[in-house]
C-alpha cells in the first residue's frame, strides 16, 4: 500500500511573501494558494497571525536611542555609505542581466511562434525521422524555413532548453497561465457500484473506505452517496421517559463518591425523596472504614435509618463491614447494577452541582480546610436556599422536615417490607427468598425487582412512563366490522 502524499508546506519567508502578494490584490487568493498547494483557510490564518505579530511589534515600548560617541558616528557613516555604494551597482548589474535575459527570451518566444507551427506539422521525410532520433543534431534557427529542419514538438522543445508543456503554452500565448486538474469523471457504472457495496453492508462503511477500494476521493464518493441514498441511517434513540418517585422521607437512602481534585474525593449521602444531602466527608480514598464512620454519623445524628439503602458496587460500600452495619439495622441494600451510574440519577446530579460550585477554584491550590469551608457553604445553598422545581419549587430542608413526608410506624413497615421482599421473590423464583439483607451477587437482579414492588405494594414508591401512547383513531373500539377494520 502506497503512503499517501505529504505536501511540504511553506517556509516562514515563502509565507511572507505568499501573504504580501494576497494584501496586494493583483492575484486572487485562489489562484495563489492553488499555485502554493495550501487550502485559504490555512492562508487566512497565516495572514491573521501576520496581523497580531504585528500589532503586538508596533504596541510594544521601543527603547530609547543610545547616545553615540562623534567618532563612533563618522566612521559608521561612511561605512554605510560605500555600502550604499556596492548595493547600488550591484543592482545596476542585475538589472542589466535582467534586461539581457527578458530580452533573449522574447526574441526566442517571437521565433517560435514564427516558425513553430511548420517545424512541427510538417511531414517526416525518411531521412529527417532518422536525424528526429538524435536531439543533439536537431537545431533550429530564426533563418529556417518551413520544412528545411523538421523535428517532432518534443525534439523542437528540447532544443530550446524547454519542456514540451511550456513549448505549447508558448506558442498559444498562455504563459504563466495556471494548469487546472480536471476531475476524474465517474460512470453510471462504478455509481451503481458503489451503491450496491454500501446497500450490502448495510451503509457501516465510510466514504474513506469505500473511496480505498475504488480508487477515488472520499469527497467524491461522498457527494455521490449524499445524492442516491441520502444522511447516513441511524439507529433510533428511545426516550427516557420512565419517571420514579417515592412518598415518604427514609424509605431509600443514597451514597455515593466523586473525585473533586487536589487529591481529595468527596463522600455523601441523599434522601431518595427530597433530594436533602444528610451527610458529607473528604476522604482520600474508598476505604470501607471511611463509609462506615460516615454512615454511622448518620445514623446517629438523625435517630432513624431507612429501610432501604442504595449505592454501587464500589469495593467500600460491597465490604463485610458497610454490609454488616446495614443487617444490624435491619436496612434493605440496594446495589444497582454495574456501570449504569445513569439509575444513581440524582445523586450524578448533585455531583454535577458541586464540580460546579468548585470552578473558581481550578487551576491553583486548595487546602483541606479551604475546600470544606466550600463545600459547607455549597451544602447549605443546596439544602436550605435553592428551590427545586421537581419539589414544586420548594426546598429539599422544607420537604423532607414537613409533617406530610413522615414515614408513620416505621417499625411496623420495615416489617412489612422485608416480608413483602420475600413473597415477591418466591414468585420470581428465587432459590432462598427469605435471605433479604444478605443477597448473591447473581441473584441482584431479582432483589432489586422484589424491592420496588414491595415498596409500590406499601404505596411508599411509585414509577411510571411518560411516554404519550399513540393509538389509531379507528381503533376505538376492536372486532368492529366496516371499511376500517383494525381488529386485534
């Protein structure tokens, strides 16, 4: 497989230059990035550092000029002067050169547009294609006449020190005119062919790929499947529209991790129903002992504990240690399943609220006791200031302390709970069903459903679909007989 071209993009001096003659307006850009092989964006961004490089020259303080002893002065003077001097010979003399070779150079364009077109449509005697063989013999000289020295355009060229394509460009008129690529035409066939290749595979092939096998260009390819069969099918995205919500305060709890930065990850634990943040730490790691003191402090700040308790499979909340604390108070877990932090919806919320709240501290240093005073300040604002428009635009302190969202009997409906989670999983056919605070990490799947109808059963959870059902207008009534019968 061949290497794709590389084209050499310009020196910083030939970007000067190439610049220059843009600002001059004598050339279209066009023509002078076609002729440099650059794209104008890329000559528009050159032309625009050009402009702040030198605006920034021109802001800047130059330094005051140093004063320059009399002698020191005279002799740079006069070495400037006979500087002067050699330049402006040297460019007498080039400019004489110059003229020299523009005018050798018309002479011999005026000589072969006189005598071109009889050196080169003449016929080749048997003779003068033997001599046509041999370039070095072949000359041709402003006193020739038609037909005297005859030569192929290729040999005539030669002669001139030209190549064949500046010969005809010469001859024609057209000198310095820019050469066009044109483009490569594409027939009926190969368009049906490359349809087909993408009908076939099911249109999971790029223009690139398609472009390889072909032996065009990805644009061209694109442009024809863009005409035919249109954007490229996607796959449907279904709608989230399945909505959850829980009736009372302490039914499930939530913890979870997020890394703030500075070497600091902050641990916290949410009420399901109101959104109010019980509890947060910095800690330096997800160790089991931080979420167990963390729980704990919980536990015995609020007086209560929830009947359910939710968090991931992270290696702190999974340990013997967080596990035995949640039997202990006859706490439900609820581990959701692995990578989908998507069902820990509010609490990658409230997450998002914090790394937000932090932005003013990016890019420098935070202590400890900076970032808790933040922190602090970002909880209080969460809890008891902003109003939610999921709560009716209460806050989540006023929710969760009102007398409506108390959890009445709350001994009687852990039992009842647990004993709902067993029925529910002998219907589903769980092996131990009465195992409700200790569960099989290939059995969660089951758990989690026996919870969430036990909860529905107890009219502490509720969960619904959004989504509007999109029924026919004939489909009223079914088994109806007429002209429109959608009949089941």
């Amino acid at each position: 497989m061949k290497e794709p071209m590389k084209n050499k993009l310009p020196s910083p001096q030939e970007r000067l230059e190439l610049i220059l003659l843009g600002l001059a307006r004598r050339v279209p850009v066009r023509d002078l990035c076609r002729q440099a092989g650059v794209s104008r964006e890329l000559f528009y961004r050159w032309l625009r550092n050009v402009r702040k490089a030198g605006l920034r020259a021109l802001e800047a303080k130059a330094p005051g000029p140093k004063a320059v002893p009399p002698e020191k002065a005279e002799f740079l003077a006069q070495k400037l002067t006979k500087r002067v001097e050699q330049l402006e010979k040297e460019a007498r003399s080039l400019r004489k050169d110059r003229n020299h070779w523009q005018l050798l150079a018309e002479t011999a364009k005026r000589i072969i547009r006189r005598n071109a077109w009889g050196l080169v449509t003449a016929p080749l005697s048997k003779k003068n294609a033997m001599r046509s063989r041999k370039p070095a013999s072949c000359t041709a000289t402003s006193g020739s006449q038609p037909g005297s020295t005859v030569s192929r355009q290729g040999v005539f060229a030669w002669c001139w020190g030209n190549a064949r394509s500046t010969h005809w460009r010469w001859l024609t008129g057209r000198i310095g005119a820019i050469r066009r690529r044109r483009p490569m035409k594409v027939t009926a066939e190969i368009r049906e062919r490359i349809l087909e290749l993408d009908r076939r595979y099911r249109s999971t092939w790029d223009a690139h790929a398609i472009a390889y096998v072909f032996k065009l260009s990805a644009t061209t390819v694109a442009k024809i499947l863009r005409e035919f069969r249109g954007p490229r099918p996607k796959r449907p995205k279904q709608p989230h529209t399945r909505r959850t919500r829980f009736t009372r305060r302490d039914v499930m709890w939530s913890s979870d991790f997020t890394r703030l930065g500075w070497g600091w990850l902050l641990l916290t634990t949410i009420d399901e129903h109101s959104g109010y943040i019980l509890g947060w730490d910095l800690v330096k790691s997800e160790q089991a002992m931080a979420v167990l003191d963390h729980a704990q402090s919980i536990l015995d700040r609020m007086g209560r504990a929830p009947l359910v308790w939710k968090y991931d499979h992270g290696s702190a909340f999974t340990s013997d240690v967080f596990q035995g604390l949640l039997e202990s108070y006859e706490i439900v877990p609820y581990p959701i399943a692995a990578h989908s932090p998507w069902v820990n919806g509010r609490k990658e919320r409230d997450h998002q609220e914090v790394h937000n709240w932090l932005i003013p501290l990016a890019g420098r240093e935070a202590s400890r006791e900076e970032l808790e005073r933040e922190i602090d300040e970002e909880m209080l604002v969460r809890n008891f200031i902003k109003p939610r428009a999921c709560l009716g635009f209460r806050k989540s302190a006023e929710v969760y302390f009102s007398k409506d969202a108390e959890l009445d009997a709350d001994e009687e409906v852990r039992g009842w709970v647990a004993q709902g989670i067993s029925d529910e999983k002998s219907a589903l056919g769980v092996p131990d069903p009465d195992e409700v605070y200790e569960i099989k990490k290939s059995g969660e799947r089951k758990h989690r459903k026996a919870v969430r109808l036990a909860l529905q059963k107890l009219c502490l959870y509720e969960e619904w679909d959004t989504a509007a059902k999109e029924w026919p207008s004939e489909a009223e009534c079914v088994n109806r007989t007429g002209d429109k019968d959608v009949s089941f």
